[in-house]
C-alpha cells in the first residue's frame, strides 16, 4: 500500500516478559502489514487485487481470504453509500497522476479529457456487478461482463483496495494489543487510519491537521479507545489555473472531487469502515454530507471542513468533546 | 526494522500531588507525514527542548544548562552562540538550530522528502512542536514528554 505506520504501547518494560511482547508485537504487527500489502495493493503485480485487475470482463478470478473480505467490505461501504465510495475509480487515480508512480500532469493540457474520464466513470458504475463467492473453502470475485473502449484498448473494470485496505490492516492490528496484553497504546497507519487504546494519563489529544494552513491544526479532540478515519485533500494534490486536483476521485465523473470538502473525520465503526465512509463524504457537496451524516451516521462522531463561498468552514454533529483550534473557523450555514 | 527504548519519564502535575512514573516503549516503523502543531496557548516558560528520535529521547537542551546527548547519532556543535545538532537516524539525518539567545529553536536541514520540517515555523514557546515523520523525529518544549499529542490526516 506504500504506507507506513507507528506502533505505540505503554507498559513497566522493566520487565523482560513485556518487552519480549512487545517485540512479538511488533513482528506481527509487520506480518499483517506485508501480508495485507502482498494481498491488495494494486502496485503489487501478484497480489489478488492485481489479479483480479488484470482479469477479462465477466472472468472469475481466485483470491485468498484477505482479498475477499476486505472486496466485500468495499462492495458493503458502495450499498451504505449508494456508490459514493467506489473502489472502481482505478483508471482516474491512474490518469491524475495519483497511481504508484505519482507522476503529476505537467500541465493543465497533460489533463485527461471529460470525454475519457466520463468513460472511466461509466466503467466503474458497474461496480455493483461484481460477484463474490466462497465455495468449498475457496473464494472468488467475478468481474462485471462490460468493457469500455478507449483508444485501441477494451478495458473492463479495476479497482484499488488501498483506502479501505489500510483500515482493515489498522482493525486486525488493533487485535493485537490485547492478544499480547497491552492495554495502552496505539497504532497510527499513515496518520490517518488509527486504532487507539487507553493513554497512560487521561485521553490521547489527537490534533487533526488543518488542510489549509501548512504545519497547522484546526480541530483538537480528546481520545481513547476508538478506531478512526481522516481523509482530506491536502493530502496529494496539485493546482493548475487556481484549481485544486487532489487524490479522491469522484467515482460519478471518475475526476478529483469538486465537492468543496477539504478534510473529513469519521470516529467509530471499524477503521475500514470509517476509511470507506470519509473518502465516500469527501466526494459529496457538504449540504450532501451532512444530510448523510444525520440520516446513516448518528452512532459516529464526525467532522469536516470544507470550503464555502471562499472560506473554510466546519461541521460536526459531536455536541461537545472537541475544540476548534482555529478561531477563524466559522460553522457551516 | 523497527526499533524500541525503554523510556522513563516523570512528570510533575500542578494540580496532582503524587509524581507519575511512566515506563514506556515506543515502536517505529516509518512515517510519512511531516507535521509541527500549534496548540493552545499555555502559560509554562519555555526553558529548552526535548528531542526524540524513533520514540527514543536522544538529545536534550537547557537554555540554562546547555545540551545532553543521550542517545546515539547525535552530534553537537556551538558556534557564536548556536548550537547545531545533527541526528541521524536509519532514515537519514535532521540538522536542528538553536539560538541560544533568540530561544529559538528549528530544523536547517534534512535529507527527507519534502522537507516540511524544515519549513516548519521555530519553536519559540512551550506550545511549538517540531515533527519530521518520515525520521521519526520529534522536537517538543523541555519537560512536556509524552502528553499523548497524535497528529492525525
């Protein structure tokens, strides 16, 4: 997945038995993220991610467990989302620049037409086709039996687990900690798909990074015992002509959002869940977000800023719990 | 490969009347956001700074007192009142400048991608946090440790 993590526990290591855990943790903690990165990444060419991408249209394709668990996570958080996370969106991070090699359009003209990204958009409408299957301990994914033709080339449909992916990574290594008795801690994938335990002293502060002022914090909130999501679009992008391409793609136009959502936090769930939800709540328009956060949402703790009439401006549904950091900050109309 | 240290800390609570012994071990695989963070103004004198690298504690400095190195990979070296600390970790190296007489403290140089640590403002009071994620390296005002700050996005 090309992404690192830090893993945090707090114990008396005067004691050889604690750092010994530790240390077994800590290997395991490595094995799940190779074994999940050899399984899903999409840069990996023999991962079943890879596999299943390189597949014809309508061909069923061999995964291992791990494929198929997290592909039905993805095809779960598409239904909750009525589309708005699509895994499907592999050509358009691929035509933005946003793929393994993070080549960047050089300049607006580089820029893949709407005529081709509304191909790519097609394609991945079809999502919903994909069929999985476990027979006889054996799992499956069918891809959907449709093409589109761009150039000289028929393409059927690819996906990209990453994003949901790393939360499944963060939920199994959230296991670890009471498999080898830590009780305080955390594991921090990316920064931005976290499993948090007990602090040693109260709760953890997380401070959550403003998306508009470099090296700054807009929102603070007082943690512990959570599994949690970020998403934002200060995260990859680049800026052609006062206009911002960032890495989420809108799977309705297969183009980086326009949404106006700057950055997303999804508090509760499982972290695949809450990886799924914050990408699908940055591709809608906030007055979207927060009809979907009142309607769908309510067990979460959310929060977003986004921009509206040229200012940022934030939301959340937490009544208390956190702190703006940045007084300028104005709640969303 | 990751890395630990045992690492005790002990902290002194205005409003608690027993010390805390915190006995911690921190793991560091990589990271890969640059950050520093600006929290809520606080009333404590900024006195010196801690340095962390890989969850380690490698390097204190005491405007009153001058350096310790604690750990290894750390070199010092005082010039015209600045103090340039180079850590150097498996990911590479950090160059941190202390301004002795401005209590300034910041990052010159670094050999990580996009050196965001280096654009980092200075910490100039107890509030400045320096990170650099991808060398685990984090820069925080004397005595604060480990108050449980996690950057997050």
């Amino acid at each position: 997945m090309g992404t690192d993590g830090f893993l945090v526990a707090y114990a008396d290591f005067s004691d050889p038995q604690r750092e010994q855990a530790f240390s077994d943790m800590a290997a395991e903690t490595e094995l799940i993220l190779k074994s999940v990165d050899g399984s899903l990444s999409a840069n990996i060419s023999t991962s079943f991610v890879s596999r299943f991408n390189a597949a014809a249209a309508g061909e069923r394709v061999e995964l291992d467990e791990r494929a198929f668990t997290v592909l039905n996570i993805a095809i779960d958080a598409y239904n909750f989302t009525d589309g708005s996370y699509n895994p499907a969106v592999y050509y358009g991070v691929q035509a933005f620049g946003f793929g393994s090699d993070w080549v960047y359009p050089q300049t607006s003209a580089d820029l893949p037409s709407t005529a081709q990204t509304d191909l790519y958009a097609e394609l991945a409408s079809h999502f919903s086709e994909v069929i999985t299957e476990q027979k006889d301990g054996t799992y499956y994914a069918t891809k959907p039996n449709f093409t589109i033709k761009s150039g000289d080339e028929e393409l059927s449909l690819k996906i990209d687990l990453g994003g949901v992916g790393k939360g499944y990574a963060v939920d199994l290594i959230d296991g670890l900690f009471e498999k080898y008795g830590f009780e305080m801690g955390y594991f921090s994938f990316g920064s931005s798909s976290i499993a948090l335990k007990k602090f040693t002293d109260g709760d953890f502060k997380l401070q959550f990074v403003h998306p508009r002022k470099s090296g700054g914090a807009y929102l603070s909130i007082p943690l512990s015992c959570s599994l949690l999501s970020t998403s934002g679009d200060y995260e990859k992008y680049y800026v052609f002509d006062g206009a911002r391409y960032c890495h989420i793609i809108d799977p309705s136009t297969c183009r980086p959002i326009t949404s106006g959502m700057a950055a997303v936090t999804v508090i509760g769930g499982t972290a695949a869940e809450d990886d799924a939800i914050t990408t699908a709540l940055m591709t809608m328009t906030p007055a979207e977000a927060v009809s979907f956060i009142n309607s769908k949402l309510s067990t979460h703790r959310v929060a977003f800023a986004c921009e509206e009439g040229g200012e940022l401006r934030y939301y959340t549904n937490m009544q208390g719990g956190f702190e703006l950091l940045d007084g300028a900050l104005k709640p969303l109309t | 490969m990751s890395f630990k240290k045992v690492e005790e800390v002990k902290r002194d609570r205005a409003f608690k009347p027993l010390d805390l012994i915190i006995y911690s071990a921190v793991a560091v695989i990589l990271v890969a956001v640059f950050l520093s963070v600006f929290l809520t103004k606080s009333d404590k004198p900024f006195s010196g700074i801690e340095v962390y690298s890989g969850g380690e504690l490698k390097y204190t400095y005491a405007f009153d007192g001058g350096g310790n190195i604690s750990g290894e990979g750390v070199e010092e070296e005082i010039t015209d009142g600045i103090v340039s600390v180079r850590v150097t970790c498996v990911k590479g190296y950090n160059v941190i400048k202390i301004d002795v007489a401005a209590r300034s403290v910041r990052v010159e140089e670094a050999d990580c991608k996009g050196k965001d640590c280096v654009y980092t403002p200075a910490i100039v009071d107890s509030d400045g946090v320096i990170y650099c994620s991808p060398h685990g390296l984090k820069i925080i005002p004397l005595g604060r440790g480990d108050d449980g700050t996690i950057i997050v996005g």
